[in-house]
C-alpha cells in the first residue's frame, strides 16, 4: 500500500477521533498515550512493515494526533 494512501486512511480516523471522542479523561490519556507511543515507535520502528502498512509513517502521524487530542481535551466540557 502506498504511503499517500496509508496517510489518507490515518488522517480519516484522526478526523473521527477527533470529532466524535467526548470525554475529558479519555481524550487526555489517549492524548498522552499516542504521543509516547509516536515517539517511541519513531526510533524503534522507522523501517518496519505490517500487512502493508508502514508503521514508521503511522507512529510520525501519531505524534500530532496525541497532542491534537490533548490541548483539546476540554473542548466537550460544559456541553450537554
């Protein structure tokens, strides 16, 4: 599979991550988590494959969405 193909695929989940992902605390610490996991899977697995997909790419595209989720963690508070 490509990488542009590969790269519009994760950016249609982080938009539904995005979009749909209400609570505080799951958005916080799925924030957190993709942003550590991004990171370390940058240095370990900047060459590896799995079932096509590249998961160096997929963890360098990780990192945004982890920090996205985080500084907007409140953005579904007070809203009922």
């Amino acid at each position: 599979m490509s990488e542009i193909t590969q790269a519009v695929i994760f950016v249609a989940l982080a938009f539904l991550f995005e979009r749909f992902m209400k609570p505080y605390l799951l958005r916080k610490w799925l924030g957190v988590a993709l942003v550590i996991a991004g990171l370390i899977g940058c240095v370990a697995l900047s060459q590896t494959r799995l079932q096509g997909f590249d998961l160096g790419l997929m963890s360098a595209l990780a990192v945004p969405l982890g920090i996205g989720l985080f500084l907007s963690r409140r953005r579904f508070e007070g809203r009922e």
